[in-house]
C-alpha cells in the first residue's frame, strides 16, 4: 500500500508539473469557455433572458461544466503522449505499479479544473452571477462538479489508452466536449426540438448543470442531484473498469 501512496503522489506531482510547463493548454482550457460565456451573455442574453446579468446567473453553470470538460480533455492527450512515448512499458520494467500513472492523470486534472471553476466562478460574478447559495450549497455544488470531473477524467484517460495518438486522442473527445451544447447549459431544454429534447433531457450532463444550478441558487436540486451523482458514479466505475482490462494489454507504440 505504502508503494502504490507513493508511486501515486510521484505521477499527481508530474502531472502537475506538465500542467504548469504547459501554458497554451492551461490558459486555452480556461479562457475559452469564458469567452463562450462572453459571447453568450452579452451577444444571446438579451434575446434569450432580456437582462444580460440575469442571463448570467443562467448561464455560468454550464459553463463550469464546458470548462470542466476542456480541462479533462488533456487527460486524454497526456495519457496517449505516455504510451506512445514508452514511459509505460519504461515503468512496467520498474518495481512500481505502473497503473498509479493513471491516478496520477485522473488526480491532477481534478485538482485543475477546481482551479479553473474558480477562476470561471469569479468571472462570472463579475457578469453579474450572485449566487445565494449557504455553505452547505456550496459545499454540494462543488461535490456535483468534483464528482463529474472525476467521471469526465477517467472517461478521457480510457480514451487516451484506447487512441492510436495523441492527435487521435484529442480528435476523439471532442464527442464529450460536444455534450454540454445540447443539454440545458445555455437554454432551457423545453426551447429545444421535440427530436433534440429527449436526448437533451436524459444525457448526463443536463441533471449534473441543474444540480449545480439549484444549489448555488440556495434551492434544492430535487432527483437532479440523484441522476447527476448516478451518472457520475456509472461513468466513472465503467471507465474505471475498462481502463483496468485495457491497460496491463497496452504497450507502447513507437515500439
């Protein structure tokens, strides 16, 4: 147990360092889904809302979800840059657990999007966002995108393990990042087309953002809050369990 502790605080601190040599990515992961809020409040708020502030409040939610997603999004480029580069089968040949690199991935990117959903949060108030949420609010919102952050991560490391690159890797996620535009990140979903609003309703990240939603609003999220941490969980166990068949079948491909 003490090996598989260590090992993973090795890879959480590289994969931390990475994050940090990596400034593109980390101000792209961030800044564009602010500017997406940007453009949607003040280019959509007043047709959608009439009140850019108001449309604001509506809005930042689904943006910590689009930001979260971009920020996880990574994951799925580093894991594929691992193996292709050999350090896998590198740390296969040493006496540690070669899969804590995962964990390593996984962790790192929780502990940036978290970064990154406050810096969002903060922008947010400045567009006029008040949440009025008390601290036990804050403290489930935060646990929602926690918990779909991990989700969202394992599913692009498993992406990651699965790609035939790392270009492949980042082509491949775009169909997770894809979610939030049809879900009810940006308008309501009863707007949507009768075709478009079934999927929109019953996709995970709807119930995850009106979660979020209600808590920060100081309400209670009702069922929202069971199916988002239901699906949370199921993402995550599934991925989880693929990542342990696929992995120890994985080497790298440059060899």
């Amino acid at each position: 147990m003490s090996d598989v502790i260590s090992a993973g605080t090795v890879f959480i601190g590289r994969s931390l360092r990475h994050s940090a040599r990596d400034i593109e990515s980390l101000v792209m992961s961030v800044t564009l889904p602010v500017m997406l809020m940007l453009l949607f409040t003040y280019v959509f708020g007043g047709a959608v809302a009439g009140d850019p502030a108001s449309y604001a409040a509506y809005v930042v939610p689904g943006t910590v979800l689009l930001c979260a997603g971009f920020g996880a999004a990574t994951t799925a480029v580093g894991v594929a840059n691992d193996l292709s580069g050999g350090m896998v089968d590198r740390l296969r040949r040493m006496p540690v657990p070669a899969w804590t690199l995962l964990v390593g991935h996984v962790v790192a990117s929780l502990v940036r999007n978290l970064v990154a959903t406050a810096i969002v949060l903060g922008v947010g108030v400045l567009l006029g966002f008040r949440p009025t949420a008390g601290l036990l609010g804050w403290i489930g919102a935060i646990g929602v995108i926690a918990a779909w952050v991990l989700a969202v991560t394992a599913v692009f490391a498993l992406i990651g393990l699965l790609s035939g690159s790392p270009e492949a890797a980042n082509g491949y996620g775009f169909i997770v990042l894809f979610l939030p535009y049809v879900s009810s990140a940006f308008v309501p979903v009863d707007t949507l087309p009768t075709w478009m609003r079934g999927f929109a309703e019953h996709q995970p990240v709807t119930p995850v953002i009106e979660s979020v939603r209600a808590l920060l609003a100081g309400n209670a999220p009702g069922p929202d809050l069971w199916w988002a941490l239901g699906w949370a969980l199921g993402l995550l166990v599934v991925a989880t369990a693929l990542m342990a068949y696929v992995f120890p079948r994985r080497r790298s491909r440059a060899a």
